[in-house]
C-alpha cells in the first residue's frame, strides 16, 4: 500500500566507503502529527495533500475542529498550479468558501517529481482575533508599566517631601533671626548632608555675632 512518508536517512561508511544506511520513516496518511505540530506553535492550520488527482486529496489534517482546511476535499486549483511548477505558493485563496492568507509548498519524491504539497492557512477572523490578543497584552502591560511608575514616584515622593518641608521650616526660622535653630535628618542620603551643612553654617553665623 502506498503512501507518504517522512524519511531521514544517515549513511554508514567504513572507511570511505558507505556500506549502508539508517532510514527512519513516519507515516503521514492520517497521521497527524506535521498538521498539529504547526496548529500548537504557530496556531495557524496545516493540511498535507497527496496525490494531485486523487478525489479526496487530503492526506494528514489537524485534529483542531475549527480546521478551515476540514470542508474541503482537495487542495484549491490556484495552489496546485503553483506547486505543480515546483514553485510555492503565498497569498489568497478560497478555502471553504472564504478567503484565507495561504502559504503552500511542494512535495517531491527522490526523482524531484511533485507527488503533493504542505498548505499552512489562516482565516481573517482568527487573524482578527489574533489581534485583538496582542492588544489586550499590550493595554495590560502599558497599564501594569503606568501602575508601577506611579507607585515609584509615589514613594519618591514620599521619602523627599518630609525633609524638603523640614529643610524649608528651619531655614525659614533662621532667615527670620533665629540662630539656635538646627535641623536632625537621619536620613542616610544628600538630605542628611544638606541638614549636617546647615548645621554647621548656623553655628558659624552665630558665633560670629
């Protein structure tokens, strides 16, 4: 019984001579795998089509229910005319009855002839969907970015608005003839070497009256 099969191949050499091979083979027809590899990575839909005059072309879809490759029977003629040139195919097509952004490529055999093709689609809608996603992920992080820029000025502003106030009252007080005034900041920043320098300046003033 014929069908498709993924191959990889590895030669065996002794010496410079190759003496065999190791084939390991998956069996596509109805198997799944290929289709719901590309669904869950790049949650787009993927359809492997056999062979070019077959009635039913379809050989391996994704188990995916929204599949929008599931209501047709072969693959659309504006793709099989590309990949019977050998040639990929990327752009629109009717799937289903809709239009879907399709990207499709040739499957040859080891004679270089073209026995099928892999068609990855996705409809407007879930592109629509898509979208709005991104969106949504977007307005979230801006809005979790805007939060945590606010709780930091917030908090800035709290740590420098009590010694700026007490800065201010003493200074106040000393340009108003009051040399005995001094300010205590421990704060263990500029603020604190701010107050230790009015200190000092106060008591410099002072005794130089």
């Amino acid at each position: 019984k014929e069908g498709f099969v993924q191959l990889a191949v590895v030669p065996v050499k002794k010496g410079n001579n190759i003496v065999g091979a190791f084939v390991i083979g998956i069996l596509l027809n109805k198997y799944t795998w290929v289709p719901n590899t590309v669904d869950t990575y790049f949650n787009m839909d993927a359809v492997i089509f056999g062979n070019l005059f077959a009635e039913n072309g379809i050989i391996s879809i994704s188990t995916n229910p929204s599949n929008i490759w599931t209501s047709v029977r072969s693959i659309p003629s504006p793709i099989w005319k590309k990949l019977q040139m050998e040639e990929g195919f990327e752009g629109k097509a009717i799937v289903g009855g809709i239009d879907v952004l399709v990207v499709a490529d040739p499957i040859k055999n080891f004679t270089g002839q073209v026995i099928g093709g892999l068609a990855i689609g996705i409809a407007p809608d879930r592109i629509n969907a898509l979208i709005r996603t991104n969106q949504t992920r977007a307005l979230i992080s801006i809005s979790v970015g805007l939060l945590i820029l606010f709780v930091f000025a917030f908090l800035v502003y709290k740590d420098t608005r009590k010694p700026i106030d007490a800065l201010t009252k003493v200074m106040t007080e000393f340009g108003a003839g009051n040399r005995d005034v001094i300010i205590n900041l421990k704060t263990n920043d500029e603020f604190e070497l701010v107050g230790d320098s009015f200190n000092n300046m106060a008591k410099a003033v002072k005794a130089h009256e």
